[in-house]
C-alpha cells in the first residue's frame, strides 16, 4: 500500500521541494481516498443555499427536503452523467478512488428498475470514464424514522431509497457483487443509511453478510442531535452503542460523522477499531456541528475523509480543516498533524482501509506551483496539510505506470 509522501527523497539546490528520480523529476504523493460521496448532490450546489431570511431554523432537515426534490429527478442517464462530472472534479482535484455511499436505488414510485441495480452501475460507469476507482457502497433503506412504537413509512421522496425487508436488499447487493466481479476498478462493500432509516432488526443481518464476504461497512452515524434524541427514544441508547450490539462495529467498519458523541461512543470506537469519516466542509455547509477530533486522536480512533454532498471537491481543503479544527478545539498548534507529521498520508492511510482497498494511485505535483514553491523537501508533508491546493498536480499517476508514462493530464495548468 502507497501511504504517506515518503516517496521524496534529497533537496534540490535551491533548498526547495525535491525531485523524484523518475524522468519527470516530480515529487509523487498518494492520490486521496475519498470515503465518503453521494455524486447527484453536486446538482444542489447554489440553489440548497436559497434559505428564507426569516425561518432561523434552516439545517440539515430543510436541507433534506431539497435533496428529496433532486432525487426526483434522476434517473439512469442523468445519474450518469451528474456523477461522470463530479467524479472529473475528484480526480482533477487530487481524489483517487471514491466511497459511494449509493441509495438512490429504484424509479421514483419505488418500484426496481428492470435491471434493479441500473442506478448503482450508472455511477460505477461515470467513475470509471473519469479513471476514478470506485468502492459502491449500497444502502439499505426502510423507513423515515420511528414513532409512537411504529415504524414510519417513507414519505413520497424516501421510496426510491427503500427495499421491503432485508433479504430484498441484501439479494441486490449479490447480484452487483456478480456484476463487478470481472470489472477492474469496481469494488462493492454494504452500507445501512442510518439507525434511522433501517430498524434495528436490519443490523445483525447486514454485519453478518459484510463478515462472511469480507465486506466493507458504512453508515452514517450522530451527524444530528434529533437523529440521538430518535434512537434514545426507540432503543434506550445511542446510534453507536446500537450498531455494538448488532455486532456492526469493527476494523471494517466506517462511521460517517460521529460527531455529537460521548466519551462512551468514542471508546466503543477505539476498542472495535472502527473509523470515522469526517466530511468537514459538507457538516460545515449543513451546520451539523464540528467533530470532536481531537478526542478521537487521543483514543487512537483512526480518521478519513470525505466529500460527502459534493458542495466543495478539494482533498486539501477537508484536510486542512480537520487540521485547523483540531487546532481551534485544542487552542494549540498540536493539531493531528503534530501527531504523525504526515496527515496526509495518514488520511490516505485510513482511507484505503475503509473502503479495503491499496489506494495505490499517485499525483505528480509541481513544486514551483506557488503554493508550494520554495519549501524544503522534508516539509512537504506539512505543506499538504495546510497550504497546498489542487493546482500544484500536475498529472494522476496509475497503479504500475511507470515515471514519465503519462496518462492524459486531469488538471490543466
Ligand atoms: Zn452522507
């Protein structure tokens, strides 16, 4: 597995960034692994921002009614090619293989496609046109939350996501499994959404599928206080002490958000060795809260990143602001990457093992982009983390390429 900046070696006269020996002469980097995406929200960028000037109470949940709504809309085609156009953003932007969170799953009125996994390998198609890996992460879906006892039915805009049981939904995530086999590039793991939209009873059976195939697990996880207060309600506990019990935890398991959570949660975390996917500037955009990062640095809880709703497709900057968050939080400079020195390699890192892959995909980078021009060699692992953007790559770098045999360029300039 390629991790961390390791690769560089020696100083040039300058005193500046170093050359590789490779006949480009670039420092290569790992490209990032980015855990976490729903493609189709990149088409709510500008107008999910129309909020009333009046109601102060826009949040996630209203934004959730706007995402309902650009739901509706999709079907194959233009699932395709929302998700062809974000994923050329990622790979431009330094992301080397992407974690679809997937749960778009049927036509508008719920009913399956002919081919029931068409949405799935629409999105696994556009990445692969965009020479992006893709890990598809299909989610189980049920129910818009619990109340009074019950389960509450999906609203109009969930019945596309839901599967009547989760046998249904576990047959579907077979047959994609089949249908990725032979195609380079395609992995498939499982995912539940959210204690929320599955019921507990889903749980043990998802866990114990991903165990037997050796699947990767996702779901999202605390992103909301209301999402806690439903869960205490329902199940007398947390998210994260429910998903324990349904043996859901574990080295193979991602919690996205995690971040309203106890001292308790955060050591279920540490002792499962499960991780976490922060997702800065989407939980910023949707004023979720911030994650606890440095309590998940001093319990060892390994971190990843991800894009998440796609309001912002840049590895440097979601790096960044974990780092300065954890800096803010700390009122320190001892931030995460005063921990290792290499923050980015260690979310790279953290990230091919949520999604089980070896992420070996690299960038070639520019060391007279002015970014980074005139930093010595053995900073750069710094500089990546706190004041390199996407603009110092000059090319993407496949497994097994050789140095100087390029690909086509993903960035200009
Ligand atoms: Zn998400």
């Amino acid at each position: 597995m390629t991790s961390g900046v390791g690769v560089i070696s020696g100083a040039d006269a300058a005193g500046g960034v170093p050359h590789r020996g490779g006949p480009a002469g670039r420092p290569e980097i790992p490209a990032m692994v980015n855990v976490h995406s729903h493609a189709f929200q990149r088409d709510m960028r500008g107008a999910a921002e129309r909020l009333s000037a009046v109601a102060a109470d826009d949040d996630f949940w209203s934004w959730r009614e706007a995402m309902f709504a650009a739901v509706a809309r999709l079907d194959p085609d233009s699932m395709y090619t929302v998700a062809a156009a974000v994923y050329a953003e990622m790979a431009a932007a330094g992301y080397g293989t992407v974690g679809e969170f997937h749960y778009v799953h049927h036509q508008p009125d719920g009913t399956p496609y002919a081919e029931p996994n068409a949405m799935a390998m629409a999105v696994a198609e556009a990445a692969r046109a965009a020479h992006l890996e893709i890990v598809l992460l299909p989610a189980a879906y049920h129910r818009n939350g619990w109340r009074a006892g019950a389960d509450v039915p999906p609203e109009p805009g969930q019945r596309r996501f839901c599967d009547p049981d989760v046998e249904t939904f576990l047959q579907r995530v077979d047959r994609l499994r089949d249908w990725a086999r032979d195609r380079p590039g395609i992995e498939v793991g499982v995912a539940a959404h959210s204690v929320r939209a599955v019921p507990a009873s889903w749980l043990t059976p998802i866990s114990e599928y991903a165990e037997r195939h050796r699947l990767v697990r996702h779901i999202h996880a605390q992103e909301q206080p209301r999402e806690i207060e439903q869960c205490a309600a329902e199940h007398g506990c947390s998210p994260i002490e429910l998903l324990h019990r349904h043996g859901f935890l574990g080295p193979r398991t991602t919690i996205v958000h995690a971040i309203h959570v106890s001292d308790a949660d955060i050591a279920r975390l540490a002792a499962t060795g499960s991780i976490v996917a922060a997702c800065p500037t989407t939980e910023a955009n949707l004023g979720d809260g911030f994650l606890p990062a440095q309590r998940y640095r001093d319990a060892g809880v390994r971190l990843a990143i991800g894009s998440d709703s796609n309001v912002r497709v840049d590895p440097f900057e979601e790096t960044r602001e974990l780092e300065t968050l954890a800096r803010r939080l700390c009122l320190s400079r001892h931030g995460l990457l005063a921990r290792t020195g290499d923050l980015w390699g260690e979310l790279h890192r953290n990230g091919a093992a949520s999604l089980g892959v070896a992420g070996e995909r690299r960038l070639e980078v520019d060391p007279t982009h002015p970014s980074i021009r005139g930093i010595a060699a053995s900073d750069l692992p710094y500089a990546l983390a706190t004041c390199a953007d996407p603009g110092i790559i000059v090319r993407s770098v496949p497994p097994g390429d050789a140095p100087g045999a390029a690909p086509p360029r993903t960035r200009s300039g």
